[in-house]
C-alpha cells in the first residue's frame, strides 16, 4: 500500500473517531435509550453536540476532495514527494481542524481548514504534471 493509501485509511479512522465522538454528544445529552430510538421529537442539540456534527460534516466534504485525487494517483500508479506530502498535509490538517472545531477555537480551525485544501491541491496539481 502506498503512503498515500495509509493516509487516506488513517483519515477514514479519523471520521469513525469523529462520528464517536458525535454520537457520544448526543448519548450525553438525550440518553442512549432516546437516541435509540426513532429521534422523532430530539430536542435541538446543544452547543457541543451540534458543533460534533459541524465537524463530521465537514469531514465528509473534505474527504470527497481528498480520495478521488489519492485514488486517481493509485489507478496510475503516481506516488512521489508531492503526493505524499499533500496526503500527510490533508490528514494532520484535519486532525487538527477536529480538535480547534470540537474545542470551538475561533480563527485558527478555518487556517487548519485551508491546510487541509493546500494539501489536496498539491495531490491534484501532481496528477495534472504542474508538480513532478
């Protein structure tokens, strides 16, 4: 597996995580037997557990920038210091991104955002031949 691959495996770990931590919020604030249940009438959530689903959100987007563009380099078989580079930028961005989003840091969460999409750009201008 290339490293590229590992770090798109690690993000999908770090969504599994997020989701945890999203639905811990919502066991903490309604009660597992509630949140068991049909969910027809929750109350609305309260800051943190709405922020948890803000971030997992947020995941998922990004993760629809990021493994096309790993998958694409695997089919053609593209690994180089760029494309590594960009996988390893994407993932520790959004770890760190969750961890400003779920602490509620203002200002810094949308700098580890676009760290993040720094990270995907340099895959996608790898696979176009702009980076080699």
């Amino acid at each position: 597996m290339t490293p590229e691959l590992t770090y798109l495996a690690y993000s999908i770990v770090l969504l599994f995580v997020i989701i945890m931590i999203q639905a811990s919020a919502g066991i903490r604030q309604n009660g597992g037997l509630v949140m068991a249940n049909n969910r027809d009438n929750l109350p609305p959530p309260n800051t943190f557990s709405a922020r948890a689903k803000r971030n997992v959100d947020n995941m998922r987007e990004n993760l629809w920038l990021f493994a096309p563009g790993i998958l694409i380099a695997a089919i053609v078989d593209l690994s180089n210091q760029w494309t590594i580079l960009g996988a390893q930028i994407f993932f520790f961005a959004r770890v760190a991104h969750s961890i400003a989003y779920l602490a509620g840091w203002p200002f810094i969460r949308p700098l580890f955002w676009f760290a993040g999409v720094i990270g995907c750009a340099l895959i996608y201008l790898t696979l176009f031949g702009i980076l080699v």
